[in-house]
C-alpha cells in the first residue's frame, strides 16, 4: 500500500483538550454519534452480505447450481470474511475509524453491484469470496469506536445493543432480497442492497469519529471515571505489532479456549441464517416469501436477546461467558422439536423404494399414479426409466419432482382416489378447507397412502406447521445470539481496548474460518446425502462442544 494512502488512513492526532463546559456538552453528542454511526454501518454490512442465503436457492434454479455449490460460496465467502476480519481488524486498530468504515462500505457495495451482474459461477464464486474479505473492514473500526467512548461497566449493554444492528440489518437483508426477487429477479437482490450501502458509505464519511482525544475530549476513563481494572497505567498506551500479539493475543490461553468454542457457536448460529430459508422451502413447504421472512423473525429475535442479555451481563459484574455457556442450553431442544415437528415436502432419502414407485407410476395401475405421472416432466421420466440410473439419482429426482405436484396441486378428487385407502389423519384434513403448508401436507398424506412402504410416512406433524417453526427459529434466534455477541465483547475484557478489533478479529477469525466453513460445506453435503434431519442431529452436537468449551471461562471478567 502506498504511503500516502497509510498515512490517510492513520488516526488524527489529540487536538488540545478543550474546556470543561464544552467537554460535558459535546461528550454525550458525540457518544451518539459514535453509536449512530456504528450501528447503521454494522446493520448495512449485513444488508450487503446477508442477501445471498435467501435467494440462493432462487439462484440455483436459474443457473443450475446445486446445493455442493451454494455451500461452496457460503463456506469461500466464510474463510475469506474470517481471514478479512483478522488482518483488517489488526489494521482498524491502527486507522482512523471514520475513514476506514467508509471506505470498507464502498467496497462491499461495488462487490455487490458487480455479483448481480455476473451469471457464472467462478465469478460468483470470486465475487462473494472478496466480499467476505471486504466485509471485514467493518467490525474493527465499530469495535474501536465504541470502545473508546464507552466505559467498561458499560459495555455489555452497549455492545450488546450495538450488535442488534445486524439482526436488524440481516433480518432486513433476507425480506429485501426475497422481495426484490421475487419483483425483479434474483440480480436486483444485490443492486437494491448495494444502492443502500453506497448511501451509507457517504454517510459514514461525515458521521463517524475516532477517538474522544482526537475531539479534544479526556478518554472515557477520565470522563466516567471508570477505569479498567488490569489496564489503568496502560489504557490510552498504542500497542505495536509485537506488543499486541505476544502479548495480548497468543499467549492468552483464555482467548483460545473462546475462540475454538467460537466455532461451534457460529456454527450453531449460521446454520439456520445461511440455510433456514432453504430448509423451509424444502421441508416445511414454505413460500419464497415466508423462507426469507423466517430470516427476519430470527434477527428481530436475536436483538431482543442481545440487549436483554447485555444489559444483564453488567449487573452480574461482566461475567459474560457464563451467560453465553447458559444460553447455549435452550438451542438443543429447540432443534429437536424442528426435527420431530416434521416434513411437509420429500428428501430424497424419503423415497424408500425408488425402482417400486417409478414402476408404480409408469404402469398407471390407478387414476392416482396416471396423474402424477403426467405431471413429471418428459426430460425427468427419461432419467428414471433409464437402465443404468442408479437409485440415489432416482431419489433425487423423484423427490424434485413430486415437491413440485405437492406444492403446486390439490391432489385430491373423489374419482382419483377411488379404491385407495385413506388414514383418518387424511380423512380428518380433506373435511376441512387447505390452502399453503395445510394444502402440501394434505398432498403429503394422500402420496403416502397411495404407495404405501414407497415413501416414509412423516412424523407427527401440527395441521398448521409454519408458525411453530417460526416460532423455533424466534427461539434460536433468541439464544444464540448471545454467545455470538459476546464472543467480540469477552475477547475485549480479556485484553485491551487498543486491541479490541484484534481480538475479537483472532475469535472472529475461528468462529468464520472454524465454524461457517464447517456449517457451509458440512450443512449442505449432509443435507444433500443423508437429509435435513441428520443435518440438525449434527448441529445440537456442535451445540452441546461449544458449551462445555464456554463452561472453561465461566468466571471471566473485565481486564481492560
């Protein structure tokens, strides 16, 4: 980079202190300045890297990719936005806050513009990967910020509204971007977002500050009198390369132990904001609409979480691991009941005799099997009567297939189902009015009666099943967010504010590198080979790690 360019972005020097009457005045302005800045900017990043999940299946249609590939993207972008948030976290604790959020902004919406515009998949591929890494020029001077305008006995509740900013932002992004393609196609679900961080960008420029000194204000120690336990000689002290990772970062054992529980944490976290709207979709029967309104209700959620969990964080003396161990608890019944509330729509592992059910349906023995036939597209038929199609390729189309005369078909009529015999659950359902989910799962029952020991039956499944996972997905949102939250804040008490995008760009990196790469290729592959209920299986696990690894800093508190 050239020297000029570094030396732009250097942070401004102290202006002379200015007098006591304009101190108590400015002070507050400017912490809400501060705070104004940062959550609008972490809420718009969010806007412009939250909007691919919803769409990605929208995406996959239209250019043929599958869920291997979306998986690749989420898990690129992943590595990238880990590695993004370590080096330029470092490099935000050495910049002006103001001009360094800014410029990361533009970036992200020029990547974006330059997504919508791209049909290939390398380029895809590319593009969202070098997002990831843009994207992390927006944590660390957000961090930086508020940490030098906000004392320690405030920060759980500070930092802990602050994050809400990307529940908003993300929830914001998955109803943006499900709207936009849905009007105007999956490329407008980029242009739209990247049009709103190019505002933003402009902006920050004006309305962000660095430091209180470069205001001509005391530090916030001075000015609360509220000074960090570990670090009073120390507080205002820049640290060098040397001083900040020998001595803050890797000898830590503590930030260790919190970044590998990070892994699992984001993992538990990103699995359902990178995959829920599909797995609703493709499981529950869920509209495009309701499946990118689901990523709403879990962000909506999560900031209420995050600053009630915050604001109790202070009064328990900033014990904020032992609340994160706590909160991880409630996710694995969460996840349980998403499994054992059922499946509206087939996996492909749900077509139990795929050879018996093609031959069923190619015969037309009954009216049933004549219909459903019909409706199987001639390219698809092609594929399962050929000789050397093997029984997985079968599953996966006839699963396809099906889901869409399950979603799109009242299959029911009196003629065609003449002669086959109906459970009283399908009895009881066709005697009432069916529309959206009620009307899938109607059409589920009624394909398990007609071939009997071809399709698995479903679980026990509520008439009216999207709210309930609506409501799980309110409940994990609820939670989780905890231990995402404080992840940053716990690698803050456990070194210095001067380090603070550092630190939390080394947990960061673990829990995006570790844990997102993991959900976003392990997720998808399980998903795709052994189906949606194994997937969930696999997170509770990584549940149950991360909160016996959080258990480890059950009495951290504030150290600087």
């Amino acid at each position: 980079m050239p020297s000029s360019i570094i030396q732009w972005f250097k942070p401004p020097p102290a202006r002379p202190r200015l007098s006591p009457v304009e101190v108590e005045r400015l002070y507050p302005l400017y912490r809400w300045q501060v705070f104004e800045s940062a959550f609008i900017a972490y809420g718009t990043f969010y806007i412009v890297r939250n909007n691919f999940a919803p769409v990605s299946r929208e995406i996959g249609a239209a250019l043929h990719y599958d869920k291997v590939m979306i998986g690749d993207i989420l898990a690129a972008t992943s590595i990238a936005y880990g590695i993004g948030k370590l080096v330029l976290g470092y490099l935000a604790d050495r910049s002006d806050s103001r001009k360094y959020l800014a410029v990361g902004m533009l970036l992200t919406a020029l990547v974006d513009f330059a997504f919508g515009s791209t049909t290939h998949f390398n380029g895809h591929l590319l593009l969202w990967t070098l997002n990831g890494f843009v994207q992390g020029m927006g944590y660390g001077p957000c961090a930086r910020g508020l940490s030098h305008w906000y004392s320690v006995k405030e920060r759980g509740t500070i930092f802990g509204a602050w994050n809400t900013a990307h529940c908003f932002g993300g929830g914001a992004a998955g109803f943006l971007a499900a709207t936009c393609a849905q009007y105007w196609g999956w490329p407008s679900a980029f242009y739209v977002p990247g049009v709103i961080a190019l505002i933003c960008a402009i902006y920050l420029f004006w309305r962000m500050r660095d430091t209180p000194q470069s205001e001509g204000l005391p530090g916030i120690e001075e000015f609360k009198n509220d000074w960090p336990p570990e670090e009073m000689e120390r507080h205002e002290q820049e640290l060098s390369f040397r001083e900040m990772f020998l001595h803050y970062i890797l000898p830590n054992k503590m930030l260790w132990v919190l970044a590998f529980a990070n892994i699992f944490v984001y993992i538990a976290r990103y699995a359902m904001v990178d995959w829920g709207p599909t797995y609703l979709k493709e499981v529950k029967g869920a509209s495009l609409m309701d499946g990118g309104f689901s990523t709403l209700v879990i962000e909506v959620s999560g900031a209420v979480g995050m600053i009630v969990m915050g604001w109790l964080s202070d009064k328990i003396g900033g014990r904020r691991a032992r609340l994160s161990a706590l909160a991880m608890i409630p996710l694995v019944p969460a996840f349980l009941v998403l499994i054992l509330s059922g499946s509206n729509l087939l996996t492909s592992r749900e077509i139990t005799a795929p050879e018996s059910l093609i031959k069923a349906l190619q015969s037309g023995d009954n009216r049933v099997a004549q219909f459903i036939w019909s409706q199987i597209p001639p390219p698809s038929q092609s594929e399962l009567t050929k000789s050397t199609a093997n029984s997985d390729t079968q599953r996966f189309i006839l699963a396809n297939d099906l889901n869409l005369v399950l979603r799109n078909t009242a299959l029911y009529e009196p003629s065609r189902f003449a002669g086959i015999s109906l459970r009283a659950q399908t009895q009881g359902l066709l005697s009432m009015p069916l529309k959206d989910d009620q009307l899938i799962y109607c059409n589920r029952l009624l394909l398990e009666d007609a071939f009997p020991g071809m399709v698995t039956q479903s679980h026990f499944t509520p008439a009216q099943l999207l709210w309930l996972n609506l409501v799980l997905f309110g409940f994990i949102g609820f939670f989780v967010y905890t231990p995402v939250t404080f992840s940053g804040v716990v690698a803050l008490d456990l070194t210095s504010k001067k380090a603070a995008a550092t630190a939390a760009g080394f947990v960061g990196f673990f829990g995006y590198v570790g844990g997102r790469v993991l959900q976003g290729f392990g997720l998808g592959w399980i998903a795709q080979h052994y189906g949606w209920d194994a997937g969930l299986y696999a997170i509770i696990g990584c549940i149950i790690l991360g909160a016996a690894l959080l258990a480890f800093l059950w009495n951290v508190k504030p150290r600087g």
